[in-house]
C-alpha cells in the first residue's frame, strides 16, 4: 500500500505540475539532470543536501517548501490564551531615560512583547548609547512629540497619532523632541526568541534610578518572567 506521507519526489512532481514545466525544463532550470530529476520523482532516488540547496536557489524557493504538500498548510494550534492589559497589574522598570510598563506579565513566552513607555531623554547625547535586540518593534505615540534615531537613518521626529516599525537589531534610541517634556508610546516588540521579555529586561541595566519590577499580587510568581537585569546597553 503507497504510503500517504509525502515524498520529496511527490512535492517535485508537484512543484513542477504546478508551473507546468517539463523534466527538461526543470532540469535546465536547476542545473540537476534529467534522469536524476526522473529518479527522484520515482522515489527511486533522494538528494543531497546541497543538491536541495541548489534546487532551492535556483528556483528561488524557501528550502522549507520542498517539505510541505501543496495546499496543506500546517494547522496552528489554538493556545485559547488571553490576557487583559492594565497599567496597575504590568511589571514597571524605571530608568533615567524612560518608565516602562510592561503589559500582560502573566503570559510566558509570548512572541510579542505589549510595553508603555514614558520618555524622559531630551537628547541623543543624554540617552547614551544606541540599543540594539532581536526581533522587530512598532511604536505609536500616544502623546507628546518624539525624536528617533537610528544606526542608518536620519533622525525623523513623530507626533501623537504617528508610529514607526523598525527592525530591533538596528541600534535605535527614542528622545522626547525639543519642546516636549515628557512622552507617552505604545510598543510591540516581536521575535522568534521566546526568551524575548527576558532580553528586553537585561537592557535596562544597573542603571542609578533602576527599580527592580514589580509583580502584581494578583500574577503567580511562577508565571511572571525573570526579573533578570545584568549590565548592558543603556535603554
């Protein structure tokens, strides 16, 4: 009895089905021969690795797709996880530079990181140093004006209604703008890291000022992450 697993053989065939190609076009396409494109759809024959990779750059095709049926996308899991985000119950850092109220504490692992942060740094030069973690970020203001800098950019300034996505391994610093005393944004940031918030939390340093964060009474110590601060870049 054939097996219903798919084979690389069967997803070839498909590929190609699917962009009505010859085994002669494919061939000239991949660079792999005919009678090894032939073999392998017969499931007579597998490829290496880097003839895998091969097939993936020459057909411009993420390597992952070769290992996925057509159609089938993998169905997610429903985690039913829901949290309700209040100011009073998130865990607080304060620094020199910004407040920040971690949104959501009681959800570990999240892929995505909800933050309030009130901007106090009037200027690059008092800030400090650029930051720089994993992953992407978008930022709105709520209120006030700020000014953004960035590794690559020049600096923009937002008003409240305005937002900014960036990519987070960029060094980037957030300053209040010329006028403005103190700012208010909503922050999201996003990684494939699920030690995200973890990272996050080791930006804020030792920082003179720097108040360890607080946990609701209401969020089992077991749920809420690692209050884990070590030296690092300033934030």
């Amino acid at each position: 009895m054939k097996s219903d697993q798919p084979t690389l053989g069967r997803l070839l065939r498909g590929l190609r089905d699917r962009n009505n190609w010859t085994l002669k076009e494919m061939s000239e396409r991949t660079g792999i021969p005919i009678s090894t494109l032939s073999k392998v759809e017969h499931d007579r024959l597998t490829l290496t690795y880097d003839k895998l990779q091969q097939l993936s750059q020459r057909l411009n095709i993420r390597m992952s797709e070769l290992f996925a049926e057509p159609g089938a996308a993998a169905e997610a899991a429903v985690t039913a996880r829901r949290s309700i985000g209040d100011v009073d119950q998130s865990i607080r850092v304060n620094t020199r530079n910004y407040d920040y109220y971690y949104l959501c504490p009681e959800l570990r692992r999240k892929r995505m990181i909800p933050v309030l942060v009130r901007i106090r740094a009037k200027n690059v030069q008092e800030f400090g140093e650029l930051v720089q973690h994993s992953g992407e970020e978008f930022i709105y203001v709520v209120e006030g004006r700020i000014e953004i800098h960035t590794e690559f950019y020049d600096p923009i300034l937002l008003e409240a209604g305005q937002s900014i996505y960036l990519d987070s391994s960029m060094g980037h610093a957030y300053v209040a703008a010329e006028g403005c005393e103190e700012a208010t944004v909503l922050g999201v940031c996003s990684s494939a890291d699920e030690g995200l918030m973890e990272s996050l939390l080791t930006l804020h340093g030792e920082e003179e000022g720097a108040e360890a964060p607080l946990l609701p009474p209401s969020v089992p110590a077991r749920e809420a992450p690692p209050a884990k601060r070590a030296g690092g870049r300033r934030s």
